[in-house]
C-alpha cells in the first residue's frame, strides 16, 4: 500500500469470504477504541540463521559482512535480532533462500570458520513470525508482556524477539507449526473483552448431566461476565457428540441417547489440535480408571483437567508428582475435589 500511502489515501480491506464483514481500514485516523495494538501480522516459510561465535565480539564490520554476503547473493532479510553480548546475530530470511545463504556464509567466512573464530552456521528450518503493531504501543506498559503470557498459554516457544526503536510493533520467531495457536491466543487475549472456555464433559450420568443443565441455564449470567462456556463435547461409554464451535445444549440429552459414534478419548485430543482451541478443559465425572489414568496425556496435550474422580489421585505416588509436573510444565490446571465416602 505504500505508492497510496504516501498521499494519505485510505485503504479497505475485504474479506472476499465475507464480503458483508466491515473489513478493517488503514489510514491516518487511528480511531475511537484507543487500542494500543491494531493489528498481528504472520510470515511463513521461513529460515533463521544464526551466525555466532568468539570473533563476533568487538569485531568491526562483522555484521556488514554478514548482510552484504546475503545482499550479493540477493537474498531478502526479514528479520534481524542480536544479542546484547555480541556474541551472536540472528536473521530470518525466506525458506527458498537457504541453500544460497549457506554457500555465500560459508565462503565468506571460510578463514573464520577454520580457525573457530565462529562456530558452523547454524539454520533453523521452519519458523513464523508472528508481530503486533499499534501506535498506541509506545505509551502502553505490559503489552509486550501480555503477548509473551499469550504465547506461553498455548505452550508456543519462541526462538528470538525484536523490536524496532520506534516501538510500534513487537515481533516473535516461533515454530511455523503452532502460528494458529499463536495468533488465536493473541486476538483472545488482546482484543476480546471475553474469556472462553472449550469445555469437554466424560460422564453425562448424575453429576454430569446437572453439570451441563448448569451451564445451559447461566449461560446468560455468565455472558454479562464476560464468560463463555461452549460445551464442544459430551461422552459415556456407550456414545460421543463433538462440536469444536460448541453443541446446542437444547434437549441434549436425545441427542446423546442418539448418538452412534464410538466414544474415543483420543477423539477429543485431535478435536482440539485439528481446530486449535486453546483452552479446552475435560470434566471427568466418571469413576473410571482407565480415564484417569490418562490425565497426564490430556495436560500435556493442552487440555485443563477438572474432576471428581478419586483414581488418580489414589494411584502411586509416582502418577501423582507425574500429573503435577505435567501440569506445570504445561501451564495447565489440574483441579480435583470429591466428596469422602461417596
């Protein structure tokens, strides 16, 4: 948009999938909402290189050959990151651009790389770069915060940060397989004023049913807090709903009696990975062992796990600190209460 751009001519943009939406606008004005980022942009298909090593540091003219080894190879650098030690510099460049990349490195630092002066060029295959950006940014505290705590929700590492002086956007090189995690958990956490819960109910019996009855009958009053519940799956042993945009609770429980589909936990897991829903939470409300014996495997695939069920946490000692440490590492909540003689 650039040759519109510099006469300070607007731009709509039109999904062509949706044509009735209202599309987002970019020109001078900023607007009413007083958001401080605007927007999150991707790139995919990308390498990262990182060229480090003893002779980086306090060597003049080490970057500029680094970047003019790429320029004369004609080949586009994306993103530029360094470390503070300058012991190393990283940038992105297309994935179709790797093989030029190492031969121009490797000839242009042939003596370097012999002597150890550097270490071998190191290439990061397939990775994004997920950015925010927004004027409002700059005077803003915690935006940069607030994005890392979203990407650490959805248990996406990142491989490098940058940040331009002006401040008006922020940038993270993540694993080109979790960008749709990445940006769901952005836009739910930076722009919705809604918490959403993805909610998968094991066991529709007593306890159970009234569950989902509860939910159908608050959502409303839930909805005025700001909360979401969107049951996306019900099961008992003998059938399984699954909805990964949330089922309709009306007469449910005909539609379970209906229900033909061979019950499968491992159904609910690549549910959830297929459609990236990041924050689903299992209800365990049965008393099986085999379910609990797999709790581990549903924290460490994202789920949050809530349940009354006691065989878990009465199996060895050894499940017991498993499923904590799986919780922990996976930023998930394992949350268990029961009632003692039942």
């Amino acid at each position: 948009i650039a040759p519109i751009a510099q006469f300070h001519i607007p731009c709509l943009i039109k999904n062509s999938f949706n044509p009735q939406g209202a599309g987002t606008l970019i020109g001078q004005d900023t607007g009413e909402d007083n958001l401080a980022i605007k927007g999150i942009t991707t790139l995919n298909d990308l390498t990262m290189v990182n060229v480090s090593g003893p002779g980086m540091k306090g060597m003049v003219g080490m970057a500029s050959r680094v970047f003019g080894a790429m320029s004369s190879a004609g080949v586009s650098i994306v993103l530029i990151t360094q470390s503070s030690s300058e012991y190393s510099i990283s940038f992105c460049i297309e994935a179709d651009d790797k093989l030029k990349a190492q031969q121009v490195l490797a000839d242009a630092f042939e003596l370097e790389l012999k002597d150890g002066l550097l270490e071998p060029v190191d290439f990061i295959d397939d990775v994004s770069i997920v950015t925010l950006v927004g004027d409002g940014m700059r005077t803003s505290r915690g935006v940069a915060s607030r994005f890392f705590s979203s990407l650490a929700e959805v248990n996406v590492n990142i491989v490098a940060i940058a940040q331009g002086s002006s401040e008006r956007a922020i940038s993270a090189v993540i694993p080109e397989d979790k960008i749709s995690e990445a940006i769901k958990a952005c836009h739910e956490n930076l722009f919705n004023s809604k918490y959403f819960l993805d909610v998968f109910v094991v066991g529709v019996g007593g306890v159970g049913g009234e569950l989902v009855d509860q939910i159908q009958r608050q959502q409303s009053k839930l909805a005025e807090k700001g909360i979401v519940i969107r049951v996306c799956g019900l099961a008992n042993s003998k059938g399984l709903l699954l909805d990964s945009e949330g089922l309709p609770l009306e007469h449910w429980r005909d539609r379970m009696s209906a229900a033909t589909e061979e019950f499968s936990l491992a159904r609910l897991i690549a549910l959830v990975q297929r459609n990236h829903i990041i924050n689903p939470v299992l209800v365990d409300c049965t008393s099986s062992e085999d379910i609990a014996n797999q709790y581990a495997d549903f924290l460490a695939a994202g789920f949050h796990v809530v349940t009354p069920n006691k065989k878990a946490n009465t199996a060895s000692m050894a499940y017991y600190h498993q499923l904590r440490d799986v919780a922990r590492s996976s930023r998930r909540k394992l949350m268990y209460e029961t009632t003692v003689g039942a």
